[in-house]
C-alpha cells in the first residue's frame, strides 16, 4: 500500500487542486511503479508558513521580503 505525503504552504490551495494532486500522485504510482490506485493512500498536509522554513528563515518574513 504506498502512501504518499504532501506538504505544502496553508496558502488557499483550492478543493479542486488538491483534488488534482491527489488524482496525480496517485497516476503516477499506478504508471511508473504499476501501483493499485484503490490502496494508494495520498495526505496533503497544508503548513502553516511561520512553521516552513527556507535557508534559515521563517517563508513568512521571506514573502513579506519579496512584496
């Protein structure tokens, strides 16, 4: 049973594209790895981005940097 985990930024990711990653990561083991989609397992984890760094610093303060 693969189970795949991703995380990204609790930025307003929408039903519909998390949806799409889900239908994605799941083709994608079926395809390469010739993987049942019925015991492929997916979890989007959305972080917080105080909780993400990058190069040392919190991706907050770096999207504020970048605005």
């Amino acid at each position: 049973m693969p189970y795949v985990n991703i995380k990204i930024t609790k930025e307003g990711a929408t039903a519909a594209q998390k949806e799409q990653l889900i239908q994605g990561a799941t083709q994608l083991l079926v395809d390469v790895l010739g993987k049942n989609p019925k015991t492929t397992v997916v979890v989007i984890d959305e972080v917080d981005t105080d909780n993400w760094g990058i190069g040392g610093e919190q991706v907050t303060k770096l999207r504020q940097k970048s605005k």
